[in-house]
C-alpha cells in the first residue's frame, strides 16, 4: 500500500537486531564449536547452515543473517562473502596489520544504530533474531 496522508503504510514487521550480549555469545560459542569439531566438522556444517542465513553458532542461539535492505534471509552467496570478507579481510589482513586492535574496531561497529559489524556492512546483512 502506498502511503498517503489519509491512508498511511501500516509498518511491516521488521524482525529484531540480535543484541551485543548475543553476539558476543555467538562469538564465542563459534569458537567453541570451531575447536571442538577440529575446523573440518565446523566448516562443513558452516557452509550446510549459510543456505539458511545461519552460522552454526547462530542457528544454536536462535540469530539468523539478513539482507540488511529487504530483510529477506542472506543466501548461500552473501554468506559467503560475509565470512570471506570476516576471515581474510577482517581477521586476516586487517587484524593482523594492526597487531589485534583491528578487530577490536571492525567488532564495535556492532554497538553502531544498526548493530552491523563491519563484515555485515561489506556484506550488506544484518544480525536478527529468529525466534
């Protein structure tokens, strides 16, 4: 519906930025399952759950990656290059160039309005709750 002054839009339901404390958790909880599976079981599960917009600490903690405009679940595609730019540039080549401090810079992006880290603003997607 168009918006106009006698009959304005009925706001759609945009659903819900995942929060700091959730973040961090699913930071920390891909560690976890990172070490825990010895990359391989991680990687492979990864890529499985970037069909879905998940990671799998995400799909766990009930957060799901969307396209930051449409709100529309992030695909196979976007995933990809959503951990590609987090791995390599963020982790990788940021991270190390400026001895740690990088990442520190390129997570508190997070505490941002839109609550985007800088991989989600390279990628164009969103952290969201699912459930």
């Amino acid at each position: 519906m168009i918006e106009t002054a006698s009959h304005p839009a009925e706001p759609e339901a945009r659903p819900q930025l995942a929060g700091l404390g959730r973040r961090l958790a699913g930071f920390a909880l891909e560690l976890l399952l990172c070490a825990a599976t010895l990359v391989v079981g991680w990687l492979a599960w990864s890529v499985y759950e970037w069909r879905h917009g998940r990671t799998p600490a995400k799909r766990l903690l009930g957060l799901r990656v969307v396209d930051a405009v449409s709100a529309e679940p992030a695909g196979l595609r976007t995933m990809a290059l959503r951990q590609g730019a987090y791995a390599l540039g963020v982790v990788g080549l940021f991270g190390a160039a400026t001895l740690g401090l990088g990442w520190v810079v390129a997570a508190l992006f997070v505490l941002s309005p839109t609550r985007q880290a800088m991989w989600d603003r390279l990628a164009f997607t969103a952290v969201v709750r699912s459930r």
